[in-house]
C-alpha cells in the first residue's frame, strides 16, 4: 500500500472527528512515513508496520469517544463513548446492541417518571391546600415537598448508575479488545531462523 492510500484510507475511516483532531492524527502519519523513508524503507513498508489504516481509525475513533466521556460526563459524550467502543467489532454490536437499548431505555423509562413525579409533587403543594386535601394545607405541602424530593433522589440515582453502566460499557470493551486484538492481528511469517 502507498502512502496516499494509506492516507485517504485513514482520513475516510477518521471523519466524524473533529477536524482539528483529524488533522493531527494524519499530520502525526505522515510524520511516520517521512521518518521510515528517510530510514530506508520503503512506502509499502511503513504502511505493513502501521497496520490497517480502517483498524487504526476504529480505535483512534473509540479512544476520542472515551477521552471526550472522561472530560465532559454528559449524555452525548456517553452515547459517543459507547458507540465508538462498539464500533471497534461487530460482532459486538450484535450482542450488546439489544441489551444496551433495553436497559438505555428502562433508564429513560425511570428519569421520566422522575420528572413526572416532581411536576405531580408540585401540583400537589400548589392546589393541595386550595383543593381540600385530606390533612389540612400543611400535610399537601408536605406531601408535595416529600414527592419532589423522591423524584430528585430518584434522578440523582439513576445519574450515578447511568454513569457506572457507561464506564463498565467501556471497560468492557477495552478488555474485550484486548483479548480479541492478537486473534484479529495477521499473523506474520518470522524469516529468523534459529
């Protein structure tokens, strides 16, 4: 494989990054190859030494997913970090894919009921007082109160176990990938003999 193919193969595997980030990923593989030319080797070998530019674009693609999870902890940045993990093999996304809308959706599920209740909690402490509610004015308020408190708690919660599922999503991944990477390596003939 020559460079520019290397390249363009690189630069269509990295789109959806950022393009500053795309930039110097490609600037720093460029840089690879003018280092192994100026070495002696040639094109088709520092492409062989870089490995498939589709593959490094996966992963370079997963890692920005997670790096962007770590500094941002936000409901994009989460779906960004699980996606590009799952992307990093298929046969993952077959498997995972149904279980994690399942439980992304019983997640959603709960947060909006969670609003519900609150709205419901404040409806309460609102026309409780004016509507005769059972206990005078001051058990509506409290009940409202009481109701809006539970649904935060229950948001808090759900924040903290939608965080903990995203970073076992990842690490998951990772060492799924880790284990797969030697198998889904080409195995190279060694022309060293003892």
């Amino acid at each position: 494989m020559t460079r520019a193919d290397f390249i363009a193969r690189l630069k269509n595997g990295l789109v959806g990054l950022p393009t500053a980030a795309a930039n110097d990923i490609i600037a720093d593989y460029e840089t690879h190859f003018a280092d192994g030319l100026a070495a002696g080797r040639t094109e088709a070998e520092v492409a062989a030494a870089l490995g498939d530019p589709d593959r490094l674009a996966r992963e370079l693609k997963a890692e920005a997913g997670i790096q962007r999870w770590h500094q941002e902890k936000n409901p994009s940045s989460a779906a960004a970090a699980v996606f590009a993990v799952l992307g990093l093999g298929a046969v993952d996304i077959l498997i995972l894919l149904p279980i994690a809308m399942g439980v992304v959706g019983t997640i959603f599920g709960f947060f909006i009921a969670a609003i519900a209740l609150f709205f419901a909690g404040g409806a309460i402490m609102v026309a409780g007082p004016f509507a005769g509610f059972p206990g005078g004015p001051l058990a509506a308020i409290l009940m409202g109160l009481g109701l809006m408190a539970g649904s935060i708690f229950i948001g808090a919660l759900l924040s903290i176990v939608t965080i903990w599922l995203v970073n076992a999503t990842v690490w998951f991944a990772r060492l799924h990938y880790r284990l797969l990477k030697p198998a889904l390596e080409p195995t190279q003939a060694s022309g060293v003999s003892a």
